[in-house]
C-alpha cells in the first residue's frame, strides 16, 4: 500500500477512465500530436481506442504497416487539465511489462520541456530503472533485485524546486539536487512505447502483444 505523506492531501487521483482527467491517444510530445515518434527510436502508432489505456493497463499490439498500436494517456488538453507542480508529490503502483522491447513511462510534460521521468523501464535491462529530471539535468540507472519483468513496484517522487527525491519500495534511491524551481508546472503522461531497436531491442517477432499496468496513481500536495 501506499503510505499517506504527513501534511498533504491528494489533489488528483487518477481515474484512467475519466474524459475530464485524461485524453487518450494524443500528445504533443509526439511531433505534430502523434500518432509517430520515429525521430525518438518509437514503433508507436497512439490509438484513441479505450481498451488500450482506459482500464489502467496500457497495451501496444504490432500493426502489418510494422508499427505498434499503442495507449497513451494525457491530462494536457482535458477538461480537468491537471498539472504537477513544485512541491507536489506523486505516488504510483506500476506493474512492469515483461516483453522485450516494451518502454512504459509515467513522466511529466509542457510547451516541448518541462520532463520529469518519473520512472523509464527496459526488460532488456530485467533490473534497472531510469528515473531522470530533464528539466535542470540529474538522471540515475538504478538496479535493485526486486525490479524485475511482471512485478509490481511502488514509487513516491517529489518535485522539489532545488531537489527532486525518487523513493522506490519504500527506499530513498535519488536526490538530483537539480529540482524543477519554484515556478514549475507540467502535465501527466502515461504510456507504454515500443522500441525501435537503436538503443535498446526492438520486440521479438513472434511478439505480437506486450503490457504494463498502472494500478494506482496519486498526486498529493502540501
């Protein structure tokens, strides 16, 4: 379970469902909104389609044009419009996928910048995790035993204006001593992308489906 942090209270809780929180199948991280990232080693074609993302898991499915549909979801042109700010805390319960060549993400996003990871995962590299502040610089390539293919795995990140603070399983991995300063802000993003084979292996073959799960997901501020 996740712990409740002293001193804040939840202002968003994710219902991956909802139409007010997020907008599936659209982003403007990808060139022109989507649905393709090649410049960025993606096989990822972003589908609208509900099943894809909408009940927390987040599927890709290989396509005969080559490409992978994918689910990814947004709060960035919602109704809601949520944003992360400095100082906020943000919680999640994340099922890795097992499938190599799968890429999943929770990370934040703005105007072409503004990018915390807060976790990027590899099967190829079956125990490391890659959180990463893109904003002011600071990134890490954690391993740990217990991160493996198909495990769940808990993480508590606050994006603190001189510092960001990743905990994983309950343990303080990472300060980057970098933060996100005072003024910060950036909307959610969760998706599972496929490789595209230049820095990390493209999916097997008979590889024809791949996944991750998001059971929980949480943003608390003080």
């Amino acid at each position: 379970m996740l712990a409740d942090v002293p001193g804040s209270a939840p202002v968003f809780e994710a219902d991956f469902a909802s139409t007010a929180q997020w907008v599936a199948g659209r982003s403007w991280a990808y060139p022109g909104g989507g649905p393709t990232n090649p410049d960025d080693n993606k096989l990822d074609y972003l589908v609208e389609d509900p099943s894809y993302s909408r009940g927390g898991v987040f599927r890709a499915t290989r396509r005969p044009d080559g490409k992978w549909s994918t689910g990814l979801l947004t709060t960035e042109g919602s109704d809601e419009g949520f944003m992360v700010r400095t100082g906020d805390v943000l919680e999640a319960r994340v099922r890795l996928p097992r499938e190599i060549g799968a890429w999943p993400a929770i990370r934040t996003w703005l105007d072409g910048d503004q990018e915390i990871d807060v976790f990027e995962y590899h099967p190829d590299n079956p125990d490391l995790l890659e959180p990463s502040n893109r904003v002011n610089g600071g990134h890490l390539y954690y391993r740990d035993a217990a991160v493996r293919p198909g495990e769940w795995v808990d993480f508590r990140v606050e994006f603190g204006a001189g510092s960001v603070e990743w905990t994983v399983n309950g343990t303080h991995l990472f300060s980057d001593h970098q933060g996100v300063g005072r003024s910060w802000r950036a909307y959610l993003i969760v998706n599972l992308s496929v490789c595209a084979g230049r820095h990390h292996p493209a999916p097997d073959p008979d590889t024809s489906e791949m996944s991750f799960e998001v059971a929980h997901l949480r943003v608390r501020r003080g």
